[in-house]
C-alpha cells in the first residue's frame, strides 16, 4: 500500500490514537468539532455526577478524590464515528503506582465511555533512586512499569493534603484517547483504584483532581 500521501489532520491523529486498527493509510479526517470543553475556571459544573470545586495552586479544578466516581454527561453532540477525549488530572500526595503489596498500592486510575472503560494505568509520585524506585505504569497501560512522573506535564507543585507542604507531590498529566463512538449523548467517567490500608486517612493520603476535560466529536473516512 502507497502511504506517501496522508492529510496532515491524520497524521496528527495517528500522533495521539491508542488503536492503530481504526485508520489506515487512505483515512481521510473529514470533520473534528470541540463539543465540549472546560477548565473550570467560570464555576461550571453543569452535566456533572458528583462534581465539586476545589482551589488548588490558585487554580478552580474538580476534586479531589479518592476511589470516588466523577461523570460528565454530554447531550447533542454533532455527527460522528470517533470520539477523542484529553484529560488533565493532578495526581496528589502518596501516590505508589505498580507496588504490589496490597497494602499502599497498586495505585490505580481509569477512565470509560458510556459502559465501556478506555484506559487503566497507574501513577507515582515516588522518589527514584538507585535503590528505592516505585515504578508506575503511565503513559502505558496497567501493569507496565515506568520511572515515576514519566510523561507529566508539571512535576513541580506541592501535595495536596499529608503532603501539602512538600514540593513535588503533585503531578500534572494529560491523557487523551480516541475510541470509536457514533451516539449523540455520552457519559464519560473517571474514578481509582487506590490502596491505602497502612493509612489513617486515606483520602489524605492519596487523591486525585480534574484540571481540565476536552471533548472532540470526528468524522474520519
């Protein structure tokens, strides 16, 4: 097969798709619509299951929580065969990604579409030395392993709650998936799997917030 010749708007895509077996060399992207989009910065939680606000580093975002589903529901959305969702979490305090000991992890978190979950992985914000290092699975899937905060996009704030005064123990990421999805209305939901038994307080101990949700609707051909 000829693939000399792609749009750049595939190219792009292919940049950023999970499933290489949705395009091919004669994709074309036909139509890509914002449908929704929302850095809560104007206090809006219209749509939203279980939403609440929190000021976090002078910044409005959603959260945070630990092993507690958040949802935004979406109605009218334009024609489509594709759905591309970026999300922008913070990942607060003791997160100890792959560790497998059932008593502090593994750390765990998910997000789906309607009933369908989309992607799975685990964070850390563990230091990493040469003879201490929690792996995470991100930017991969549960249960690869990576150095902590690989693939972040901010590493440099603080906790959140047991570690609020320490630098570094919260992590920024962007995640972005595409799935194939052609409904006018979708549910799309984020929650954990975090294990904390050794703590008193584990919503203290490790959490989570929403930055930030993008939505794009795509017509690929």
């Amino acid at each position: 097969m000829d693939c000399n010749i792609w749009s750049k708007g595939v190219k792009a895509l292919l940049l950023l798709m999970t499933a290489a077996s949705l395009f091919s060399c004669t994709d074309t992207l036909e139509s890509d619509v914002v449908v929704y989009s929302n850095d809560f910065s104007d206090l809006d939680l219209q749509g939203f299951e279980n939403g609440r606000f929190l000021v976090f580093e002078n910044d409005t975002v959603v959260g945070y929580y630990h092993n507690e589903e958040l949802a935004v529901n979406l109605s009218d959305m334009p024609a489509h065969n594709l759905l591309k969702v970026t999300l922008e979490i913070l990942i607060h305090d003791t997160w100890d990604g792959n560790t497998s000991d059932g008593v502090s992890g593994p750390d765990q978190w998910f997000f789906g579409i309607d009933n369908e979950e989309v992607f799975r992985t685990s964070f850390s914000n563990s230091p990493c030395e040469s003879t201490y290092c929690l792996y995470q699975s991100y930017p991969d899937s549960f249960s690869q392993t990576n150095k902590p905060k690989t693939g972040a996009i901010q590493t440099n704030m603080p906790g959140l709650c047991i570690f609020g005064t320490v630098p570094n123990y919260t992590t920024r990421y962007s995640i972005s998936k595409i799935v194939e999805h052609s409904k006018s209305s979708t549910r799309i939901y984020m929650n954990s799997d975090l294990v904390a038994t050794n703590s008193p307080d584990p919503k203290c101990d490790e959490s989570w917030s929403l930055a930030k949700i993008t939505v794009e609707a795509l017509i690929l051909k």
